[in-house]
C-alpha cells in the first residue's frame, strides 16, 4: 500500500544517502509519421513500466523548457514530479559521443550502441591511472564468448610489441596461433613438453629460483595438494642451494668460517655425549696401534731404518685421525676433516633433474648425519625415480628447452592431454610459467601470461608461495597474469584463488553471468562487487541493441574500481581466426588446403560467404562441407 511504499523509500534515503530531487522529462519528435514514433515510444518505456503522459495544453511551454539552459520555464506544480536522484539520472541523456582513452595501448571494443572505443586494457599505462598492476581475472560460463573475447585481447596485445604465452586445455587458441604464426606446442606422450629447469648461470642462481625449484621437487614428491614439513623444507632448500655451490665451485673443504662454525656445533654435541660410535671406534682401533708402535720403539735391538719407519706411521695415523693431547678437540678435528673428504667425494657434474636427483642421494645422508635429523631418503627416491634417467618422465625434467622460444612472440602451450593427470599437470603447467618467468627477464617489451582451466593445477596450498612470487615478480617487469575460468566451484571453494589470484589482480572481467545466477552472491562477495556493478553486470547481452549489427558478446570490465560493459565486435575474418566450431575449422581447413597460406583462406572463405546470401557462417561452412 501506499504507506508501505512511502516508509520504504524513506528507509532507502536513510540507509544509501539518498535525496529526493524535482525531475522532468519531456520527449521531442519531429518527422511527417508522429503517430507511428508516439506508438513505438509508448510501447518501449512500457516495456521498463514506464507510462507516458501526452500534453496537449502546453507544448510552447514545454518546448521553451526543452532548450539547454531553459529547464526553469517548466511548471513546478503540473511538469515535474519528485523522485530520488539515481532513480533521475538513469534516463539522462549522455549528451556526448564515447571518447578513446589517452593510453599507448589500445585495446578496441565497441560502446553499448556499437561506437568502436578504446581503452587501456591494463588500466595503468593511459593517463589516467586506474590500477597499479595490469593482472586479470576472468570469469565466464561456458558459451559465454569468454574464448571469443580472449582471443580478440591476446590479438591486439600482440599486435602491440606483447610476447605472450598461452597455457590452454581445450585448442580455443590454435587457430589465431596458426594466423599470427605462433608456435602451437601440443602434449603428446611420444612428444612431451620437456624443459630443463635446473639449467641456470651463474648470475640466474637466487633465492628466486631456488623457490621454484623447491616448488617443482615438492609438487613431484609430495603432489600438488600434499604438504611439507619445516624440516622437508629446510633439507630441500640446502640441497638445492649446495648442488648449486658444489656445480659453479666445486668443494676443496671447509672456509675458516666455517670450520670454525663446525668445531662450535661439534663441541656443543661432545658435552651432550652426541658422539659418532663409528668414529670412536676407528680412532680407538688407531690408538692402539700408535701404542703398539711406540712400545716397539722403546725396545732394544731395533735398527735405526726401523725406528723411523714405526715413527712416520705413527706420525701418519695421529694426524689421520686427529689425535693430540686434548681428546676432545682432536675428536672435533678428526669429525671435520672426516666430512670434508665425504663432501669432497660428492661430484656435480651436470646441471639437470639427473644431476639433481644423484646429488641429493649422496648429499642428504649426509645432512641426516650431520643435523642428527631424520628425513624419509626412500620415500623421497622412490617417488621422484620416476622422472630420473630410464624412468617414464625421464624426458621432462633433463631435456634442454627450445633456445629458439625465446625469440617467438606469440606461444601456446596446449595440455589438453594431461588435465585429468594429477601429478604431471601441475608440473607441466609449472615449468612453462618457468619458461615465461625466463622470457620475461630477458625481453625489454610487454609480456603476457595466460592460463586458461590450468591454472587449477597450481591453485594449491602448497603452490601458493609460488603464485604470490610470480606476480609479485611480473609487476617488476611489465609483465601480465590472466587467469580464465569457467567453473563457479573452482573459484568459491579455494582459498588459493581469493588470496594468491583475486587479490593480485586488479582487472576483473565478467562475461554473461546468467546461467550462475542462482550461486551469483558467492562471487559477488568473493570479487567484492558492489550492487551498483551488479546491476551492470545483469544488463550484459539483455538490452535491446542489436539491430542493426553484427554478431557480439558483451563483457563486463573492471578496472581499479572502475567498470564497465563493452561489446566485443569482431569482423568476420577474425571470427574465423577465432573459431573452435569444428565444421566452421574444418570449412575453412578445405580452403587451406587450395590456398596454402592460412590469410589468404580466411580472406577467401569470407568473400565467398559474403557471395553465397546465406546469413550465417555455420550455414554457410555447412554447405563447404557438403
């Protein structure tokens, strides 16, 4: 009822900081068929249950009111009516055409009417600064045109100086690979994506990526979804950082400072009674034969070749074994020098998963020996065997990678084949961020990241150490991550994507929401929407704008704190580049195969479809095929 309403706008004014206001609308026609345009008008505001009101008494009046700056001359008591003020400015007029965004980089898509307008697709390299990084998240069910719409941002990104990586599961980037002459790197198990991440300079051995490393050996070792110890992590590190040492300066014993470090350890241990028996037991074996020796010396009749021959092995066994007066520290010394020959033993010879994996046998025995620390060293063998020299991985971890991808600039990384693998997946998709990580320090333009559904290989705890270091490293390098998905699951159930990827990614992209409407308040409050960007969001491929045009999607944008819904509107020819229906790829493969250069094809398909009449591109492919 009428008081009902009335307390609830009242309430409405209270809680949201509204005001009332006075508005006036008043419409103009002119043409020869005013009572077709007066129809047309009355049936689309009624549409959105809005009544219109025909004067007939006062048009001079009105007209005056109508013109800029004379609004005043309106009747305050019969021409305006109060409202609240959002509820006023939602029929306003934009009385200006949609501008180009000032940027360097211009991305193109379309205003609600169909304008062309640019815009700077990371919202931090126009002059107006929306973001800080150029990071995005994208969320779009399927048939949502979430490929389409990445497709037409990876071309003109690339058509603007951007090298960029693709990581996709399901071919949706093959064909625009294929038009721009990219390199398509396909998974099969008798041609597997193999890298050699251990392979580093010098100059390349940080703490950086001593942490991917880490990252890669646990993912093997413990799955994407397993945990690790202090102590697991503690062990890895130090063998990763000595192979490193022992590879670039080989051991020839311990530093001053660090045998003195060891004689500090190694007496504090004395006094608990931590000694070796191993030890005790070849030094007492020792000992007793010095003793032997020197009674020997002491009797008569010995010739003088004797005596010193007896006295050079009981010189050789005292400083063997570090026997002196003082029985503990000769203990410390004789333990010392015992680990600088075991250490001096151990050899790295290579830089690869090879050479990784005998070090550690070798050097982990001897950390457990040396920290008094169990670690599981069988555990740990059996489960990366598999990946060491005449095991089934053999090939990904040891093979040198194809030097010339560094100089591709446009790459995708097709894994389809190993998705429902929930050991190889992660790694895979692991070593080719590697690849990028790489790329990325050696190229002086923009890159760009994007990972399609794999990125739920990495999106783990164990991971998530590593996702914060690879964006916080590709802001450092003009870089972008993106990151695009399908599943509404996914992304509300893991902790990894609000804390690792949401919030390092200040680009939020949302494409047509309505079959997730009903789980739609999840991803509201895990992106932070306002009801304000909701109701943007709701208006995406619903408002009446289609005539007149070609096929579009529209895609909600948000960048900073700033949003948007935009058309994405492509041509023809670059649907084609696009595609993934495979009777409209297989259509176009017919024409491939008589032009030969993939260009021409596309160029030729579209003429012909042009020709033919026929409305639409699978129509038309369909006839091709017949």
């Amino acid at each position: 009822n009428a008081v009902q309403d009335i307390k609830t706008v009242q309430d409405v004014v209270d809680k949201e900081n509204k005001m009332f206001v006075y508005m006036h609308y008043s419409i103009l026609t002119v043409g020869k068929e005013l009572d077709k345009s007066l129809n047309y008008l009355e049936t689309a505001f009624s549409k959105r249950g809005i009544r219109l009101s025909q004067s007939n008494y006062n048009q001079l009046e009105l007209f005056m009111a109508s013109l800029p700056g004379c609004s005043y001359r309106s009747n305050p008591d019969y021409d305006r009516f109060i409202t609240l003020n959002d509820v006023a400015g939602c029929l306003q007029y934009k009385e200006e055409d949609t501008l180009d965004e000032d940027t360097p980089l211009k991305v193109y898509y379309t205003n609600r009417a169909g304008i062309p307008k640019c815009i700077d697709f990371t919202g931090k390299e126009g002059k107006n600064k929306l973001t800080t990084n150029s990071n995005f998240f994208c969320l779009g069910p399927s048939g949502s045109g979430k490929s389409f719409h990445m497709n037409s941002v990876v071309r003109q990104l690339y058509e603007q100086n951007t090298d960029v990586i693709m990581v996709d599961t399901g071919h949706s980037y093959e064909g625009l690979c294929t038009y721009l002459g990219g390199k398509y790197i396909t998974y099969r198990e008798d041609s597997p994506i193999s890298m050699n991440p251990f392979k580093i300079t010098k100059e390349e051995f940080n703490v950086e990526k001593i942490n991917f490393l880490k990252s890669l050996i646990f993912v093997i070792w413990k799955g994407a979804d397993g945990s690790v110890s202090t102590i697991e992590d503690e062990f890895i590190q130090r063998t990763l950082e000595t192979y490193y040492q022992f590879y670039f300066d080989p051991f020839h014993g311990y530093s001053n400072e660090q045998r003195e470090r060891r004689k500090s350890v190694l007496m504090l241990e004395m006094r608990n009674k931590r000694k070796s028996s191993d030890i005790d037991n070849e030094r007492f074996v020792a000992k007793r034969r010095i003793k032997m020796l020197e009674a020997l010396n002491q009797s008569k009749g010995n010739t003088e070749a004797e005596v010193e021959t007896a006295q050079a092995k009981i010189e050789e066994l005292k400083e063997k074994y570090a026997i002196e007066d003082d029985e503990t520290m000769s203990l410390i010394l004789y333990e010392i020098s015992r680990e600088e020959e075991e250490l001096k033993s151990i050899q790295v010879t290579e830089l690869s998963f090879n050479g990784f994996f005998e070090f550690a046998l070798q050097y982990i025995p001897f950390l457990q020996e040396e920290s008094r620390i169990k670690f599981d060293i069988d555990g740990f063998r059996f489960l990366l065997s598999k990946f060491y020299k005449g095991g089934a991985l053999e090939r990904t971890l040891n093979e040198n990678m194809d030097t010339t991808l560094f100089d591709e600039k446009f790459i995708v990384f097709e894994i389809d084949a190993i998705k429902d693998d929930p050991k190889l997946f992660p790694i895979v998709t692991l070593i080719i961020m590697d690849v990028f990580l790489q790329k990325m320090r050696l190229k002086n333009n923009r890159k760009a990241l994007i990972i399609e559904e794999a990125w739920k290989a990495i999106a783990s705890p164990l991971m998530a150490g590593y996702i914060l270091y690879l964006y916080k490293t590709v802001r450092k390098f003009w870089g972008i991550v993106g990151v695009v998905t399908q599943e509404i699951e996914d992304i509300i159930s893991s902790e990894i994507v609000k804390s690792a990827i949401i919030n390092n990614s200040e680009i939020t992209i949302l494409l047509d929401q309505t079959k997730l409407k009903d789980r739609f308040a999840e991803i509201q409050a895990l992106l932070g929407l306002t009801d304000i960007e909701c109701a943007k969001i709701w208006t995406i491929n619903n408002l009446d704008n289609k005539q007149g045009r070609g096929a579009f999607k529209e895609v909600y944008i948000r960048r900073g704190n700033y949003g948007e819904v935009y058309g994405v509107e492509e041509s023809p020819e670059c649907y084609m580049a696009y595609t993934t229906e495979k009777v409209e790829k297989d259509a176009l493969a017919k024409y491939r195969a008589k032009y030969g250069d993939i260009q021409v094809a596309i160029q030729e398909f579209c003429n012909d479809w042009r020709a033919s009449g026929i409305s639409k591109i699978m129509d038309f492919s369909k006839q091709v095929m017949s």
